[in-house]
C-alpha cells in the first residue's frame, strides 16, 4: 500500500500575502510559506495563482522555478483556470520527486484538463461535477466514468487520474457528508485514485473546531479509501491523524518516532 500523499494548500491568492507576494515577484513571502508546509510533512505542494488572465505563463514559471530551485525539486500542483499558465509550469517542471499536478478537470467546461495532463505526461484532478455539484452518488460516478474514460483515450494510466468527490461544508450539507464517504468507497473499489479539498467540509466553522472536524473526516475517508488530500499540514492534529491512519492503514511501518518522520 502507498502512503497517503498530502497537497499542501497554503500557496493560494486566497491569502493577500500570497496574492500580494505573486504579484510583486517577491521570493521571500513564498518560500516562507512553502518552507512551513514541507516541513509540517506536505508531500505535494499547490500553486495557486488564481484566474492569473494577464500574466499567468509567466507567473507560473517564475514559481515553479522558484519553488523547485530552493527545495529540491518538490513536487507541485499546478492551479489556476489559466490553461496556458499549466502548460508554461509544465514547461519548466523537474520530475525528478513526482510529475506535476494538473489542478483541475471537470466532466463538463474544463474537461480539456484530461487532454493537457495526457499530453504532458501529468497526474490530473478530476472533480466528479459538471456545470453544477453533482446531486447524488449516481451521478458523481457518471462524471468519474467520463473523465475516466477521456483520460483513456488520450492515453493515460487510469492512475493519474485522481478523483475529487467534492467534500461539501458540514454547516449547510450536514445529511450530505456520508454520500462523499460512500463515494470515496465507490471510487476506490474501482481501483482508482482519490483526493480532494479536505477543509471545505469545515467552511464557516469556529477556529477550534476545523481541525477537529478536519481529522475525523480525514480518518473516516481514509478507512473509505482515500488515497490524498489537499490540507493545510500545518494543522498538527490533522497531520498525526493522518500518519495515524497510515500505520493503522499498513501503509507505513510502525517506529516510535513515526510522528516525526
């Protein structure tokens, strides 16, 4: 069994440091940042650099090289709506720790994702939507089938493929929370690969409790099949939950010091 890969979250536009840090081309804010999560355990790191419509190429590249120049080569997600941004990343990834991420597909507008990810011999997130989140498990697998089958043609290892479920916030969604488990189930007893934005199930919940209700989902949809995240690892509780898991999972062997590896 594979370890359960992390994608650390903490690059995005979302944050105005990050934002503001991109835009200016300065290093520092970034490297911090990056720094943080890799040592917090992140396997995998995303780059979000928004819908980036003015600048995105070269946007991208200046921060995959960056990141890669100052850390070994990590691995890293390529996220943004800008195709021409994931293909100018791709460009000037190493592979040497793992190929690129492409960050995202859908069965619908962005379902030339697979294509792009096929092309440059890419992993690539498929979200099991279409122009709208999927209403039930029927059709979250209808879309899985689809981009599945597209990847296929184009080439790919069903492998590379890894299906987002779409974690739904618990304040709003709560009688919805076992169908993405049930999901899970369903996409792993097809042999295939998962993954997903874990913190939205906790969107809009008090400080204290995200990480709590972050790692007792993470746990359950592990047990489901899980197979990746995308977290924030600097959120302990969450991180030795998840290597908890993975001893428990066999997925790792067990050390005394295995929280600290």
């Amino acid at each position: 069994m594979a370890k359960f890969i992390t994608i650390g979250e903490r690059l995005s536009t979302t944050a105005p440091a990050v934002n503001k840090a991109f835009t200016t081309r300065d290093p520092e804010p970034i490297i911090q940042r990056a720094k943080q999560q890799l040592d917090a355990g992140a396997t995998y790191l995303d780059v979000n650099i928004g819908p980036a419509e003015n600048d995105g190429p070269e946007l991208m590249k200046w921060a995959v090289q960056l990141l890669q120049s100052e850390f070994d080569n990590v691995p890293l997600a390529l996220d943004t709506a800008n195709k021409a941004a994931i293909e100018a990343g791709i460009s000037v990834y190493n592979r040497s720790k793992g190929k690129p991420i492409v960050n995202s597909a859908d069965a619908a507008g962005r379902i030339e994702y697979i294509d792009l990810a096929a092309a440059n011999d890419a992993i690539v997130i498929a979200l099991c939507n279409g122009e709208g989140i999927a209403k039930d498990n029927d059709e979250r697998m209808m879309y899985c089938q689809t981009m599945l089958e597209r990847g296929m043609e184009h080439g790919m290892d069903p492998s590379d493929l890894w299906f987002d479920p779409l974690f739904l916030v618990i304040k709003g969604m709560q009688d919805k929370q076992m169908q993405i488990l049930e999901c899970i189930k369903m996409i792993s007893d097809m042999e295939l690969n998962s993954t997903g934005g874990l913190s939205n199930n906790s969107n809009g919940m008090p400080k204290h409790i995200r990480p709590i209700m972050d790692s007792a989902m993470v746990a359950m949809a592990m047990m489901c099949g899980l197979t990746s995240a995308i977290v924030n690892p600097n959120d302990l509780r969450l991180m030795e939950t998840i290597k908890s898991c993975d001893i428990i999972k066999n997925n790792n062997l067990y050390a005394d010091s295995y929280l600290e590896i």
